[in-house]
C-alpha cells in the first residue's frame, strides 16, 4: 500500500513537472513569436520606405511581365539613303562650303563626268569652345577723399580675371551637368589647351560671387509668390552635411522657386504663402498641404499610382476594380480639359463627375482594403479631387512640379547634395533663376549673362 501511494506521489510530481515545463516551452515560444513579430513589422517598415507606389520603375528589384506580347524593335535612325536631318533650313548661315566629289566611283572605279553630277544642300551645325585671353589697360585714381577710382570697360568684369562669358559657362556646367569643380577646370584646361586654367576653389569663389549678385532678386521671387493665383508644390529630400534636409519646389505661371531647409513641416509654406493665401494648392496627399490655402486639387497621378501598387499587392482584393474605376474616370476628365472647355461647361461636367465620383466612394460593398483606401484619400480630401475640371489652367495631377524637381534629382545622384549650409543656399538662388528663366521660354545662359553684365 506505501508502495502504491509512493508511486501515485511520484507520479503527480512528475506530471506536475511535465506540466511546468510545457507552460514554460509555450511561454518562451509565445515571447518568441511576439519578438520575430515585431521584427517582421520593423522590416516591412523600413522596405516601405524603398519599396512604395512612389518607387522608380528603374529602382525596383524586379520586373512586372507585361501580358502583352512582345513587338520586334523598330531599327534606330532614319533609312538608309536619307538626308539624316529632320531640322528645317536655318535663316542665317555663318559659312559655305562645297563637297567636291572625286573623278572616279570609289567602287568600281568609274570616270564620273562633271555634267551628270547634281547637288543638294544640307546643313552641319557646329561650335568652338575658344579661349580669349584679354589684356585691359584700367585707369585708376586715387582720390583725396580715400575712394580708389577704378575705369570701367562693358565687356570686362569690375574685378576678378574670370570674363562674363566664361562665369556663365562654369555656371552651366555646374548647374545643368550637376559637374564637380574638379572635373570643370580639367574640362577647360582640356578643350582650351591650357590657355583657361582656373582652380576648382576659383570656380567655387566665382559661382559664389554670381550667387550673391542674384540673392536680390531671389528674395523678390519669394515676396510675389503670395501672389500668384496657384502654386504647384512638392519636395524631396536633400542631403546637407550629411544631414537629411528637404528640398521645396514651387511652380507658378511665372516663377519657379526653389528653397533648402532642415524642417519638412508646415511652418516653411506658412512662411511663404501666409496663413490665409487666396489662391490654390496643387499637390499630392502630403498632409502638411492643407488648411491654409483658398482651393486644393490634389494629385490624381499619385493616387492611381498607390492603387495600381495596392492591386497588384492584393491580387485577391477588389482594389483592382476600385483602381480601374477611378483611371476609367480619369481618363475622361483629362480628355475634357483637353478641349479647353468654357467656364458653363467646366460646372456642368464638374457637378456630373462629382457624382460619378460619389457613387464610387458610397458604394456599401467595397472589401476592408478598399474602402480604407477610399477614406484615406476619396473622404478625407473631398472636394479636393475636381478642382482643375472647374478653374481653367491648372491640371489633374501635380506632374509639372515632379518633372521640373527631377532636374535636381541628378545633382543629388551625382554630388550628394551640399557640404554646407551656405553651398544649399547658393544652389537654390541659381537654380530659382535658370528655373524661372526656362518656365518663361527663355535661354538660361544668355539671360545669366545679361544679369552679370548689368
């Protein structure tokens, strides 16, 4: 009988223990699954930021296979036997020359006879990069009164040894080839065979100097923005000192404006545009864009671009009927504007796509993924969609303000954006200038030069 409660005893004991430990294995196995949990979240985050329905095609790690079949390649340039040239006629010719042919075929050998021959007129452009080295007899007086007079010539700069025409071409080279200091003064030092051979600091000293001469004007360009009917906005990021600071672009009918600062928050378009700015905000779903403006129209571009991302994510989900809906929608406003409606019928359309546009968004049978969606976007900013289809001038989509911000995308490739405060600063003074220069129609050297003459 002792025996047998011995044995019950142990028996418990053991199972107890047995017990203990599957509740202990299933405890470290539950704190396991929250921690690789957490990790998976983390990870998912931090892929996100590189891999979004904002990412190039160029930086995806992969490639969507097109359901289309593949067409053969067109063969590149003109057909054999062509003139090459699809220019018109120049109205101003700066030389003639005539192409002789020689007495025999090159071929065969043939005599060619002279009246057999015909001709015909094609026309080669060509330039010279050619150094002027100019000697300048300056008068000077130093008067009574301290001022050191100095003669003044129109084509010479007051001082330096760097000519207007060559600080527009280092300015060019730096600024729309994104070009090191370096790599210029060897550019020059190369095609003028030594005769212009400035150091990269004196290239630096010399695009400073422009900088400064432009800030006037700069500051001008940033007081009649608030002035403007409607802006189209957007900013990147952009390394300063390593730091991660952001460039902002602005793009009016007349101007284009660009500021560096370390703050992406709202506080920079207050400073700008005033709290209470009496025109229109054309932008993506950036939530810093809203509440200060008198009208909105936010980016269809952007937002078929995060639905089309989404439905081919969630291939089960009905986003890809939500997404093809919204394009179909799309796709016939942007073929209205194009007729350049009149203003009775922008409000007509305008009111007849509002209710397309509703009935998307209260459809009651959308999943949980789509109709996430639709309140992120369609509800939190109705009335913010429709803008464009009623005020004439301004487009769907904040494509404009992308495609001229992707001119300093390049810059940032290539030199990583600025070492110091000072150089971000000069970049956004120059680049403003070349920018609203080319948004007016005009050529960014001669118009710098203009301005360095003066």
């Amino acid at each position: 009988m002792e025996n047998i409660r011995t044995n019950v005893f142990e028996e418990n004991k053991r199972l107890r223990e047995q017990l203990e430990y599957k509740a202990k294995q299933a405890n470290d196995w539950q704190e396991k699954y929250y921690e690789l949990l957490n990790e998976l979240k983390k990870t998912q985050a931090l892929l996100r930021q590189f891999l979004n329905e904002n990412t190039p095609s160029s930086k995806l790690p992969f490639r969507y296979h097109s359901k289309k079949k593949p067409e053969e390649p067109k063969p590149r340039g003109k057909p054999l036997g062509s003139n090459g040239g699809n220019k018109e006629a120049p109205e101003n010719v700066d030389k003639k020359v005539k192409a002789r042919l020689e007495e025999r075929c090159p071929r065969c050998g043939k005599v060619i006879r002279r009246r057999d021959i015909d001709t015909r007129l094609r026309y080669v452009y060509d330039a010279i990069i050619k150094a002027i080295v100019i000697e300048v007899e300056e008068e000077f007086y130093p008067c009574e009164c301290g001022e050191f007079c100095i003669g003044k010539h129109p084509e010479i700069p007051q001082r330096g040894m760097i000519g207007y025409n060559l600080q527009s071409l280092f300015t060019e080279l730096k600024f729309n080839f994104s070009g090191s200091y370096a790599n210029i003064s060897k550019f020059f030092n190369n095609v003028t065979e030594g005769k212009i051979n400035f150091t990269p600091k004196a290239i630096n000293d010399c695009i400073e100097r422009i900088a400064q001469k432009l800030e006037l004007s700069y500051d001008k360009i940033e007081q009649e923005l608030k002035n403007e009917d409607y802006s189209y906005c957007d900013e990147t990021s952009w390394p300063v000192n390593g730091v991660r600071w952001y460039l902002w672009m602005f793009v009016t009918t007349n101007f284009v404006f660009i500021t560096i600062q370390n703050s992406r928050a709202r506080r920079v378009l207050i400073d700008i545009f005033g709290k209470d700015y009496h025109g229109g905000i054309i932008s993506d779903c950036y939530k810093v864009y809203r509440e200060f403006a008198k009208w909105y129209q936010k980016c269809w571009a952007h937002f078929l671009r995060k639905l089309k991302f989404e439905a081919e994510k969630n291939s089960d989900s009905d986003i890809s009927k939500l997404y093809q809906q919204l394009k179909k929608l799309h796709k016939k406003m942007s073929d209205f504007l194009k007729t350049d409606p009149p203003p009775d019928l922008r409000k007509k359309k305008k009111k007849e796509y509002e209710k397309v546009l509703n009935n998307i968004t209260n459809y009651k049978h959308w999943s949980p993924e789509s109709r996430a969606i639709i309140n992120n976007w369609l509800v939190t900013y109705r009335g913010h969609w429709l803008t464009a289809i009623e005020i004439e001038g301004i487009s769907l989509d904040n494509s404009l303000c992308e495609r001229k911000i992707r001119n300093s995308i390049g810059w940032r490739k290539m030199l990583g954006g600025h070492k110091t405060r000072e150089g971000a600063k000069q970049y956004a003074i120059i680049q403003t200038h070349r920018q609203t220069w080319i948004h007016q129609g005009k050529h960014p050297y001669n118009e710098l030069l203009n301005v360095i003459r003066s």
